[in-house]
C-alpha cells in the first residue's frame, strides 16, 4: 500500500483578536512541519503571541505557481503543512487556491481546520437578509471596471457582500449609488473583533453621509454589504406566475412549477402555492 503522503492543514486564523484562534488550530500549527504564510511577519507575531516556534515560509500571490509544486513535494514525503493567511480564512480573497488545488490533484489529503472570516462575521451583524448572498470580494480598483460590475449586479436579488479598500470607500459609495439607487439598504463592517469595531447601517447614501463625515469610517478592514433587489425579486415572481399559469394547462402542476422556476428563478414553491398536491 502506497504512502498517502501528509496533510495539507488551511487554517482560519484571527481577523483581530487573537483570542478567536481556536484550540484546535493552535495545536495543528504547533505539530505542522513548516507553516506557508502569505506575510510571514504579520503571522510570526501570532505564533509568538501563541508560544508556538513552527517555522514559516512565504506563500503570497508574487510566489505561489513557483512554491506550490515545492510544497507538494513536501507533502508527497509525509510532512504535514498548513496554510494560512493574514487574516481569517484562507483563500477567500487570499492566496492559497493554486497550493490547494495541485495537492488534490496530487491525492494528498486538505483538511479544513475552520475559524474566523470577516465576510460571516459581517453578515451575522450586518441585519441584511443571510440566507442566500453572493461574495465579491474586492472590486475593481479601476473606475470604469468597477462601474461596470456593479451595474452587473445591480439586479442581484441575493444580499452583495465587498471587501474594500479604506482609500477608494467614498469613491466605491458613489458608484454603488449609481448602480443601485440611494435608497437600497446597506451596512459597512470595519475592524471586526478589533478595539475599534464598528457596524453601521443605513442607506447607500446614509453610509455614504456618515463616512464622508467621520473619517475614522475610512480607516482599517472593511466589509461592505448590501441589500439585494427587491423589486428583481417580485418582477421574477411576477414573470414566474405568468409563465406558470399557461403550463399548468398543459402540464401536471408540480412539473409546470419546476419549469417556471427554471426560466423566471421565482421560488418554486411560491408558484406552486395554490397548484394542487406536490
């Protein structure tokens, strides 16, 4: 039987307060041959801050096609690696895609030692709709690529959640009034879990107010969230019923549904309401 070689460990780390390392990751980086960090010296502070003398090497976005077919060979030899990030959880918005995709590709196994993100901890205090959301992650530092997008997006019915950068927030505030209206509920998440954290929510163009004013709301790590298009969502109703309603003449009413939600993505079960037993 072949050696199944070691593990590659991604491992959720702090977005401010070191305490929200979990037991489980102190330990995984504590018994790990060598940590690949995206800045070794942001991570050598919390391995400090932890006791834990792991050795860490570089794995950012100038590097990582050229070190990961290192590290899978390292892995190939049995030695267990992690993986991790500046901040919370990596590869969201982070380097590490490349590393993990060969190591699975390699048949090495990738185990998930999970922990802290900035886009679930905004939106569990963001108070926007949570069931269903897309993630951005950064837009387009360009202006007219990020206009661009954000008209893409601006029937999204799904709640939109961005990181962005502190210098480009006004600018980004604009553009998101332009593409979604001044009215269409937000929130901005800064410095979360961090001495000075804050959660504000308003209107695109309240936010827009409140960070012009206050220039610490300019300041730190910030998620910005917003409300998906509500009227996109009772226009795809609206148009889901329609089409419902001609198949259903020609169709048992569950099928009818099914199609309907396919074409208009309406919620099945809101045109089925009323259909007849499932």
């Amino acid at each position: 039987m072949s050696d199944p070689g070691g593990t590659l460990w991604v491992v959720a780390t702090p977005i401010g307060n070191l305490e929200d390392l979990s037991a489980r990751a102190r330990l995984v980086l504590a018994h790990v041959a060598a940590i690949a960090a995206e800045d070794t010296r942001h991570t050598r502070q919390l391995l400090m801050h932890c006791g834990i003398g792991t050795p860490l090497l570089a794995l950012h976005g100038h590097n990582e096609a050229a070190q990961t077919p290192v590290l899978v060979a390292r892995l190939q030899r049995g030695e267990d690696l992690a993986l991790v990030s500046d901040a919370g959880t990596p590869l969201l918005s982070d380097p590490g895609y490349l590393l993990v995709r060969a190591a699975r590709a390699a048949g090495l196994r990738v185990t998930p030692v999970p922990g802290p993100s900035a886009l679930v901890a905004a939106l569990s205090v963001a108070g926007l709709p949570c069931t269903r959301f897309v993630f951005e992650g950064f837009l387009p530092a360009a202006a007219g690529a990020r206009r661009n997008r954000l008209r893409e997006l601006a029937a999204e019915t799904r709640t939109l959640v961005f990181y962005e950068a502190p210098h480009r927030l006004l600018e980004t505030f604009d553009d998101l009034v332009a593409a979604f209206g001044a009215a269409r509920p937000a929130a901005l998440a800064r410095e979360l879990t961090k001495i000075h954290e804050t959660v504000l929510t308003d209107s695109l163009a309240g936010l827009r107010a409140r960070v012009q004013a206050d220039a610490d709301q300019r300041r730190g790590e910030i998620v910005l969230l917003v409300a998906g298009d509500d009227a996109a969502d009772a226009r795809a109703l609206a148009q889901g019923r329609r089409l419902f309603e001609r198949l259903r003449a020609e169709l048992p009413p569950a099928r009818a549904a099914r199609i309907a939600a396919e074409f208009t993505g309406a919620p099945r079960r809101a045109l089925y309401a009323g259909g007849g037993p499932d």
